[in-house]
C-alpha cells in the first residue's frame, strides 16, 4: 500500500502544479477567455479524452497555445 500513496502523493503535486500553470498565469486568478493558457488546456485535455495519444495532445496544446496567444 505504500508505494500507492507515493504515486499519489506525486500525483497530486503533479495536478497542483499543472492547475497553478493555467488558472494563475500571472499569479492572479484568470478564469475568462482571456486566459489563452487556460483555453489551450482545455483544448489539450478534450484532445487527451477523445483520442488518448500523447504526441497529438501535446501537438494540439502547444498549437492551440500558439494560436491562442496570437489571436490575444
């Protein structure tokens, strides 16, 4: 059971992170379509949930992130 708790432990950190990256980008809450972080994040994670490929999530994320931070 140990080894469990450490996988989640380093989970969950993981997760904290990752939340602190898009929702804080400037160390204030940005929770509007302003926030090109945040709207490439939920491009990335529909992209993870359809089609559960790393390379094609991370492709889409960077350029939905891309076209994101151009159209701003």
């Amino acid at each position: 059971m140990t080894p469990w708790l450490a996988i989640l432990g380093m989970a969950l950190v993981t997760m904290a992170l990752r939340a602190s990256f898009l929702l804080l980008p400037e160390g204030v809450p940005a929770l509007s379509l302003a926030n090109e972080r945040l709207l490439a994040g939920l491009v990335a994670i529909a992209v993870a949930w359809r089609f559960r490929l790393t390379y094609l999530t991370l492709a889409a994320g960077m350029l939905a992130l891309h076209l994101f931070s151009r159209l701003s």
